[in-house]
C-alpha cells in the first residue's frame, strides 16, 4: 500500500515557502487545482505522522483510512489557514502549512485509532449497544 504513496511523494516533494504560500492563496480564491497540489506535497507529512504515532501492525490496519480522512482534513484547513498571522507582540509570523496541521492530523490519528479498537473490542466481546452479535463460539 505504502509504495504507492511513495512514488506520489516522489513527484511531489516539499516545496519552499514562499511557494506553499502562493498556492494557499490561490486555493482560498477558488483554484481546486492549487488545493489538490497542496494536499498532494503534504502526503508525505501525513504518512509520516502516521509511522511516527502508530504501532506499525496499526499502521498496515488503519493507515490507508486514517490517510484518506486527513486528505479531507487538509482540504478544510487550506480554508481556515490564516496567511495574515501576527504573534502576541503583534509582529506578523509566515506560519508553514506542517505547523498548522500537525496536531490536527495527530488528533485524527488517535481519534480514529480509538474508534477503531473501541469497536474491535465490542466485535470479540459479542456485544455491540447490549444486544447479541454473531460471532463465534470458540470467542
């Protein structure tokens, strides 16, 4: 699954500044392209987050579906990036894209783990809202 990413990565590798700031631009005035190509150079951040905060047997379980709800994720957070960012002192600040998003990313990742081994449990247990689910008798 991974290798995929990979060469998607490849052709679209980290881009400067300066550049991440023209396409948040564009995206905010409309240009699904410049969003896409956005989203796109930050997969290889997203997959990256994923290794870093999962156990790799979660990873290869929940990896893809935690990477499709991020790209959803992205996509929001262009529209809500704030390209005039000024600090408490008042001086503004050019914020990367990365640092904007990480913790919302790393919230999704642990959200949607949760969810996930929640309703594992509730499937091995054989209860699922107190009633009965068919699971079989050597559980």
């Amino acid at each position: 699954m991974w290798k995929t990413y990979r060469n998607l990565i490849r052709r679209y590798p980290k881009i400067s500044l300066q550049e991440e700031r023209r396409l948040i631009r564009e995206a905010k005035k409309g240009s699904k392209q410049a969003a896409d190509e956005l989203v796109l150079r930050h997969v290889g951040f997203v997959i990256f987050r994923i290794h870093k905060r999962v156990f790799p047997a979660y990873a290869r379980r929940f990896g893809e579906d935690i990477l499709s709800q991020a790209i959803f994720i992205l996509h929001h957070k262009i529209q809500t990036y704030n390209l005039r960012y000024y600090d408490k002192e008042g001086r503004f600040k050019s914020v990367r894209f990365v640092s904007y998003i990480w913790k919302f990313i790393d919230g999704l990742i642990l959200a949607s783990l949760r969810k996930e081994l929640r309703q594992e449990k509730q499937r091995v247990t054989g209860f699922r809202d107190g009633e009965e689910c068919d699971t079989p008798d050597y559980l």
